[in-house]
C-alpha cells in the first residue's frame, strides 16, 4: 500500500498506474482531506461487429406507415 498526496500523484501519475497495475493498492490524499484509491480494471476488448447479424430478427408491421389516430386533429 502506497499513499500520494494530490500533488505529488499529479506528478507521477505513471508511476502510480504500474504500482497499481502490480497489484499494488495506491491511495492518494485530496487537498480537502479526502482519500481515493487508485485502482486497475481491465476493459473488456469488444469483438468487431458483424454486419447483418440482426436480418430476420426484427418485423415491421405492414402498418408501419399508417397515420396514427391521436395525430388525427393536427392532420385536417
């Protein structure tokens, strides 16, 4: 466990990513006395969309198109 004051992990923001990317727990103390931890969480790599995927899974209802009766007064 590593603790920073604001400042000085501005400074070493880096340094304080591969510390937390080791596995070590790094805090850093706020100006106003608060405490955070730094901590590393892998983002899952999305796959490469594949067009098409979705054809055949939706359908549009043949009165898709129709007026809507609550439009009916706006319409005259």
């Amino acid at each position: 466990m590593k603790t920073y004051t604001m400042e000085s992990a501005v400074a070493n923001f880096e340094e304080l990513v591969k510390e937390a990317q080791e596995g070590l727990t790094v805090y850093i103390i706020a100006n106003d006395g608060g405490e955070y931890e730094l901590i590393l969480k892998r983002m899952p790599v999305n796959k490469p969309r594949k067009p098409g995927s979705l054809k055949g899974k939706f359908k549009i209802a043949d009165d898709f198109d129709a007026p809507l009766p609550e439009f009916e007064p706006y319409m005259e």
